[in-house]
C-alpha cells in the first residue's frame, strides 16, 4: 500500500509540475514551434550575411539571436518578454560581461535559452589579429561561460565573431575546435542608437523580405529592449514562427534535413561567365584578372598634332589616293617598360589637350564687345558692332519677335583646368 501511495503522491505531483508549467505560458503565446538540433561539424558556418549556407528554415521562420551581454536591466527585460511569449532565444554572450553578472548567466540557462560565445572582451580587430590572438579571445570566452554555469556541458559550441569581422584563419580555427561559426541573415541596426521604434521598423521589415532567417539583436541596447514587445507582438500578427536552436548530443540526435536545405536561398550569383557550379559549403573566389599589356594603351597620334572635335564633317583629313591603304590598328608604339610590368605609366599631358570645337564660318558668333571709337570732342564713346541678326547672341527685343534659334548638333568641349594642359 505504501508503495501504492507514493506512486500516486509522484503521479500527483508530476500532474501539478505540468500544470504548473502550463500555466506559465500563456494563452495566445507566440510560444516555440520547433527546436533544430545541428551537428557543429556538419555545417561549420552559417548566415546568408557572409557565408553560402544557412539554417533549413521553412518560410516564415526566425531564429531570434542576441549579442554583448549580460547587462541588467535591460537583458532582464528581454527574458522577462521571452518568457511571457514562452520563446526561444540564443545568447552570444561576452566573457568580461558574463564575469561581471553570471547569476543572469544561470538564469538565461535555467529558462531553456541557448548560451553561446561571443569572445572574451570583444576587440573589433579579428579581421586582422593573429590567428594565436583569436584563439585566446575564443577560448577565454569559452571558459568565462562554463565558469559561471559550472557544466562545460551548458554551453553550446557555437560562436559569433564580434563585429562580424571574419577572416579565414580563424573560421579554420574555430571549425578545427568542432565550434559552429554564427553570422546572421539580416540585422536591425540596433547597435547604431536609432529609436525603439525604428529598431523594430528595421527588424520586422527586413524579416518580411527575407521571409525567414536569423535575427541579430543586442540586449544591451537600451532601444531593443524596448522595441522587442513590439517585435514579439508584429511576429504573432504577421503568422511568423519563432525556431530554437541547440547543439548535437549523444543523448540528443541532430535534425535529419536534407542536404540542399542548408543552401542559401535567393542568392544571386556572380554577373561572370562561363558559370562555375561549387558543392554546398565551398566559397566561390573573385575573379582575378592579369594586369593589360602597356603596349595596349600607346598614344597613336603625334604630340603636336591638333585634334578637330565636331559632329559636322571637316573635310581636313587627307584623301586616300590609289594604291595607298589605312595602317592596321593598333599601331605599334614603344614603351620603356617591360611588357610583364603590373603597374601602368601615368598618362602624358599631350593626351589631355583640348581644342576649340569646329563650326562653319555661317554659324559663328559676333563678339558682344562693342567697338570703342573716339568723338569729335575727343571723349571715347561705345558704339555696338553690328550683328547677324540670325545669330543668337542679340537678345530679343522688349516687345518684339524673338530672333530665330540656332539648330544642329554641336559637340561642346569643356576648358581644361589647368593652364599646363591647354
């Protein structure tokens, strides 16, 4: 009978503990759909921002990631909102915060939420620090979060590179160590001291045109611990799902998806051709181009030669008589460096010089200088030059007809600006 008893009195209390988690969420709460279990050695980078592959999210998906913290009171706020929409988050966390405030560190644990790194003391130089400097940031930062959780086992092998200034020395590190490289797939700007309610303008916005992805926040912004209720809230209205994330463990299988679901989706490829497929996870490398032959860019034409610039034909290039043929382009010219040189000469002046535009005598225009001429006293007097009165330098009388426009085209050449050039 005692034996009988304590089964109930455990059955009853098992009752009461689902209840009472029940309870805590309430109803109409935006809740978790889903949790994806990854394999950190499978998929070793992740973010449309930066890399070819992303989560196999399903349209309308988010994952909600956050960065910098712990710092109260505004990362309590956060859980505080979470909570109250029994949501799922990622927490990539700095080690000089977490020792600053583990409690809060035990706390985003203890309610479910993933903890990830976030690098010891967040230098904005890893995309140029040595790759020993980088490991120590990462591993100090490692152990600030299995310091303050006590479990190595707590925390995720997953890390966001500070700044999202990558570079390939340490993502080859960090995939070396079995730890899963985090960048994002759209961001919110929240860092950048906007308001509130364009931090949640931004995010809702850029999820909307994304249709899914992953969600950069920072919960140690005081204008995103505002604006997250409002988050939560268009996510409910607009019908999006909110995804948790945690690692693979022995006791906890990894999600089976479908290789080409990691792909990054809606990626414009690169405008060169022929096209170069590449497998899923291998980045595709810029095109490098051989620096052009001097040779290619000789002057052709003498250096006191005068060039006619018009649209209207000049008739001043000489004649091709019988027998004689047009010389084969391009011409050859001499250059005092070696064909194999990288680096191009500076062009000469003489490729500079600029010449008067070309215009029959019939459409030239009178000066607007009136003639000076001398009167019978003696004292100078102005006297205007006549002027054709189809040309439009006369302007048009007060009351009479406006003189007849010049038509054509004519190809205007601006002066050189500098007195050497002309």
């Amino acid at each position: 009978m005692r034996s009988v008893a304590a089964a109930y009195f455990m059955l009853a209390s098992l009752i009461g503990l689902g209840t009472a988690a029940a309870a805590e969420c309430p109803p109409g709460a935006l809740g978790t759909s889903r949790t994806i279990v990854v394999d950190p050695t499978e998929h070793v980078k992740l973010g449309g921002f930066q890399y070819r592959e992303t989560l196999p999210l399903k349209d309308r998906e988010v994952v909600l990631t956050f960065d910098d913290g712990p710092l109260p009171p505004y990362t309590n706020r956060i859980l505080d909102q979470l909570a109250s929409e029994c949501v799922k988050a990622t927490f990539f966390m700095v080690g000089r915060m977490v020792r600053g405030y583990p409690s809060i560190v035990r706390r985003i644990y203890n309610e479910g939420h993933t903890i990830a790194n976030h690098s010891q003391n967040h230098p904005f130089t890893f995309h140029k620090m040595p790759v020993e400097h980088a490991a120590q940031e990462i591993e100090d930062g490692f152990a600030s979060l299995r310091t303050a959780l006590g479990d190595p086992k707590a925390v995720a092998p997953f890390f966001r590179i500070p700044g999202l200034l990558r570079q390939d020395s340490v993502e080859r590190y960090l995939a070396s160590q079995g730890y899963m490289t985090w960048s994002v797939d759209f961001v919110a700007d929240d860092w950048t001291h906007i308001s509130a309610d364009e931090v949640a303008r931004r995010a809702i916005n850029r999820l909307e045109a994304n249709g899914r992805g992953i969600l950069l926040l920072h919960d140690i912004q005081p204008a995103t611990a505002l604006a997250f209720p409002t988050i939560l809230r268009e996510l409910k209205a607009r019908g999006f799902k909110v995804v948790h994330v945690v690692p693979a463990t022995p006791d906890r299988p990894k999600t089976v998806t479908e290789p080409e679901l990691w792909a990054l989706r809606n990626v414009r490829e690169p405008k060169y051709w022929p096209r170069v497929l590449t497998p899923i996870g291998a980045e595709m490398p810029e095109p490098v181009l051989a620096a052009p032959n001097p040779e290619n860019f000789g002057v052709m034409d003498p250096r006191d030669a005068a060039v006619k610039v018009a649209l209207t034909p000049s008739f001043e290039r000489p004649l091709l008589r019988d027998g004689e043929s047009l010389a084969a382009w391009p011409h050859p010219t001499s250059h005092s460096g070696p064909a194999s040189e990288s680096t191009l000469p500076i062009a000469g002046r003489h490729n500079f010089r600029y010449v008067r535009v070309f215009r029959p005598d019939k459409l030239k225009l009178a000066s607007r200088k009136p003639a000076t001429t001398t009167s019978a006293s003696g004292a100078p007097s102005t006297q205007a030059k006549p002027k054709d009165p189809n040309s439009t330098g006369n302007p048009p009388a007060a009351n009479g007809p406006r003189p007849p426009r010049m038509i054509g085209h004519q190809l205007s050449v601006a002066r050189p600006l500098f007195p050497f050039l002309r």
